[in-house]
C-alpha cells in the first residue's frame, strides 16, 4: 500500500476524486478543502495499491495537463 498526497489546485479537485474514488486499488480517499497552499487549492490524501499506483499518478498527471495547471504528488 502507497500513501499519495496530492496538493491539488480547487478548480480541478473534483476531476482528481472522479478518478481515484471509485477505483478498486484505491482504500482511502480524504480531501482537506483549502490546506494547499503551493499550488493554492486543495489537499488530497489517498491509500492506494502499489501496483496500481503508477496507473493513479499517470491519470492525475494527464488531467492536470489536459486543464494546463500544475499539480503536486507526493509519495
């Protein structure tokens, strides 16, 4: 099991949760709203499976960049 925080502008938190909540390798999903302050917006924490892990950061990684902003993943 992984933990993953990932600090999450506000405008695209909600597109990070569409992603992991319903995911079967993902455990825990806990969103502290407005705790981000670099990038500014929100804080996600999320207890995944390991070898699903990569998938989870690739796809959070991809939305970001589909919305041109940047966020923060830290294992």
């Amino acid at each position: 099991m992984l933990y993953i925080e990932i600090c999450s502008p506000a405008h695209l938190t909600d597109d990070v949760l569409g992603l992991v909540k319903d995911d079967e390798a993902v455990s825990s999903v806990a969103v502290v709203r407005g705790a981000s302050l670099k990038p500014v917006g929100d804080l996600v924490k999320i207890d995944v499976a390991r070898e699903a892990a990569d998938d989870l950061i690739s796809a959070v990684a991809q939305c970001a960049r589909r919305r041109a902003t940047r966020s923060r993943i830290r294992l």
